[in-house]
C-alpha cells in the first residue's frame, strides 16, 4: 500500500493528527493508496511555512527564481512516466493522454513560466508634467492558495503554481481528495529542488483543510478549479479575510455543428475531441450539448453514433484504451443518476446508458459509464442544463443561427462553446455573441498557454497567469 505525506516548510510529513485517507483507483474499485487526511493545524502549519519562506522568495531577482522554475521543469521530463501513472492509477485517466499528452506539456509550461518572470516586475513610467513622474511597479500578493480538482490534477497543478511561483508569491497547494497522489509524489521531488516553504502541499477534506486555508487572514490569494458550488462556498468563506479569487469553474458548453461544416472534422470534434474523451467526459469545458443544423441531422447522429462505437473502455494503464473510468463510487452515482434523469423527463436514448461491470466485464468493481447520447428539443431539461461532468450528452436540434445562438446562450454556464462552419463572417458572428470565455471554431478544447482560459457567468472569473498573481502600485515622484 503506497502511503503519501504532505509538504510543509520543505519536509514531508503525516498529518497533524495522524489520519488518513484511502485513495481508492477508479478503475477496480479497490483502495491502492493512502493520503494524509489534513486539518485546520495543518492548514496554520502550511500558511506560517509559505509565510516564512515569503520575504526572501519575492526578494529574490526574478532570473534566479526563473532558475528554479527550469529545474522544476527538469523534474517532470526526468520523472514523466512515473508521475503518469499513478495519475491515471489514481483517476482514471488513460494513459495515453497522462503520458503522451500531459506531462510533456506541463515540463514545457513551466519552461514557459520561466520565461516569464520579468513580466511580474516591470512597470512603466508616466510624465505627468514638468518635476513630476508617475511610475507603476508589480508586486506579489503574499501566499497563494491553489485549489486544484481531481479530473487532472498534475495540469491544473503546473497552470496555477508554475505562474504564482514566478510572479514571487510562495504557494500552498490543495488537491482534490479524490486524487491527490501525482501530486503528493511531486511533493516528495520538488522538496528537492525549491526552497523550503516555497511551495507546500495539504491533502484532506475540504471542510477541514480547504475552509480554514480559504478563512486564514495569512492567505493572500486564492485560485480555485473546481466546481460552481465550491467557487461559491469559497466566496462565503472568504467575505471575513477580504482577497482576490480566481474562478474556473464548471460548464456545460454547446458545440454548435452548422451544414456547411466539414463534417468529418466536425464529428471528431464534437465526440472523442469533447465529451467522450480519454478521462470519460470528466472535462470543464465538455461540449456536452452538442447543436445541430437540422439539414445534416441524421448524417450527424450517424457519424457520432459510429465513432462511440469504436471507443474502448479498459484498463486506463494500457495503451489501447481510448476511455477510463469515472473518478470515484460518488461520482459514478451522479452520473448514472443523469442515465435515469434523462429517461424520466423524455430525452430519447440514441446510444449507451450501459454502466459498471456490463461495459467493462474484466474490471467488475471499476466506475464504468460506456459513451451515452440523448437527442431532445428542449433545451430546458435538466441534462441540458446540469453539469453531469461524465460521457454522456444531448443532442439538440435547430433551423437557423438566431436559434442556435438562443439555445447556446440559455445556460448559467458561459466556459466554452465550439461552432463548426467553413462561413467566416458566421464564426466572427459566434465568437462574439457567444457567452463564453473561449470560443473555438473548427477545433475543440485547445487551451495553448499563450491564450487566457476562463469563464462567464456561473462558470467564473479570472485566469492563471503570472500578471494575474502581482498587484500594481502606481507611486507620484514630485522633485
């Protein structure tokens, strides 16, 4: 049984109390590790830790934390493999994507992150007029808090620290107790290679650890990926110890497929490329409602109906697999509870519903949900309105682009929207009157680090970046 610690003030250790928590692979069912079950002493350990570590951190020229930013990037080269597996033992998903995909981009944006340094401590200068100048300079809030969920913890991991750290914030980082194991283990390599208290690292519950880092007055900043519900929890949490939050928070986006698209393009994109993906449609920026033009209807179903055909759920270690499990007993229950939602409110089954040991026989006790599709006209079910965050979506159809603008729009969310059309003065058009943070047209979740990532309305607010983790002081010179 693999055991994990936290990382507080450059040591690795239990939690204050000795608790634990079994972290349970999705893929069997069955508990393979344990983590620290960390509480509020842990929480005031972690913030004096970051606090301590705080002056000679940001002090520091930024070309010499650049330097450690690039030895931390050498870490995820060096230990790649590694770290993808026990991400997708703890998770699900597939190894493939952790392997292939993840850790090379992450070795690369904390690279990016290094070169970026000098934007945290450049200001400008302003005449305001004969002896008298104004200037700006960059400064970093204090003690970062990175709330990170469980669908890809090393990523979300890399997008908030990596910037924080370079902007001369120190962080503490919480990871989702679902799976938190990748990102104990870089824990235990990276208490090699920063400072101590630079970087520390509390697993546990949310209301033990979570809520008394969020309420701590020593906290400066937080940053949360994770859902609606806890970006609101966090917001209460906070109104006592007033600082800056950044949201990204949950989605249910519309992938818009008009007639003139390439249809080929289209169906990848709006299948295997969005919401039936590698870790079982357990993304933020799903395209879980996919619109489309009612000329190609029927050519649409089919195609998307014959790619989840193809899909293969197994083993997440081995190569082959194209579809993990869900994350966890609870979450496998909110999805599956959709499966009968759905039925009961009239959508109509096009594909899938199968769940647990029917999709996958050789792993009886992992979360299986096989790749589901439910066709409506009514936008206001609640399939079409609720973050199922799993591979199930609904198919909705429309006549013209007033129409599908209407449907797209009518969400709380506003994450992302996919539209697929070769009409360019069509995509200007959806790009902007869409209500959503990214757009993409003709492709689907692409997130390049040189582009912002966040959301509207209940999906949320702000970005990871390192200008988002410094405050501007402007000062008046008179002479």
């Amino acid at each position: 049984m693999d055991e994990y610690r936290n990382l507080i003030g450059g040591r690795l250790v239990p939690a204050a109390d000795g608790r634990t928590l079994d972290s349970v692979n999705p893929a069997t069912g069955e508990v393979w590790a344990r983590i620290p079950a960390s509480g509020k002493a842990d929480a005031e350990a972690a913030v004096a830790a970051a606090r301590e570590a705080f002056p000679a951190w940001s002090a520091m020229p930024a070309l010499g934390r650049a330097h450690f930013l690039r030895k931390v990037a050498e870490v995820f080269a060096g230990h790649a493999e590694e770290l993808a597996r026990i991400e997708t033992t703890d998770n699900g998903r597939i190894l493939r994507d952790t392997l292939k995909k993840d850790l090379p981009g992450m070795t690369h944006l904390w690279q990016i992150a290094a070169g970026q340094v000098l934007d945290a401590v450049r200001g400008e200068t302003v005449i305001l007029g004969p002896g008298s100048m104004g200037l700006t300079r960059r400064e970093p809030y204090g003690v970062a808090l990175c709330i990170i969920p469980w669908n890809s913890p090393v990523s979300t991991f890399s997008a908030k620290a990596a910037y924080a750290l370079a902007a001369g914030n120190t962080v503490i980082v919480k990871p989702a107790e679902q799976a938190c194991a990748s990102v104990l283990r870089l824990g235990e390599l990276l208490a090699e290679v920063l400072p101590p208290g630079v970087l520390n690292i509390v697993s546990g519950l949310g209301e033990d650890v979570g809520d008394p880092l969020v309420r701590h007055r020593g906290v400066n900043k937080v940053s949360l990926t994770g859902s609606t519900q806890t970006g609101q929890a966090i917001t209460r949490a906070s109104a006592d110890a007033l600082k800056p939050l950044t949201f990204e928070l949950g989605g249910k986006s519309p992938n818009i497929v008009f007639a003139d698209a390439d249809l080929d393009a289209a169906a990848q994109g709006v299948t295997v490329n969005s919401v039936y993906t590698g870790n079982a449609g357990q993304v933020c920026v799903a395209g879980s409602r996919i619109l489309i033009h009612r000329p190609v209807w029927d050519e649409m179903i089919g195609r998307i109906t014959a790619i989840a055909g193809h899909i293969t759920l197994a083993d997440p270690l081995d190569l082959a697999t194209t579809m993990g499990p869900i994350v966890s007993e609870g979450q496998y229950e909110r999805v599956t509870s959709y499966l009968e939602i759905a039925e009961k409110e009239g959508a109509e089954l096009v594909f899938g519903g199968r769940t647990g040991a029917e999709v996958v026989p050789s792993l009886p006790g992992g979360y299986w949900v096989a790749p589901t599709l439910f066709t409506t006209s009514d936008n206001s079910l609640r399939i079409c309105q609720e973050e199922i965050f799993g591979p199930v979506a609904v198919a909705i159809p429309f006549d013209t682009d007033d129409e599908a603008l209407a449907i797209a729009n009518d969400s709380s969310y506003g994450l992302a929207a996919g539209v697929w059309t070769r009409d360019l003065g069509r995509a200007h058009r959806f790009v902007r009157d869409l209500q959503s943070g990214t757009v993409w047209v003709n492709t689907f979740r692409q997130m390049p680090p040189g582009l912002p990532f966040g959301g509207v309305k209940d999906s949320g607010y702000g970005h990871d970046a390192v200008l988002e983790y410094t405050r501007e002081k402007a000062a008046i010179i008179q002479t």
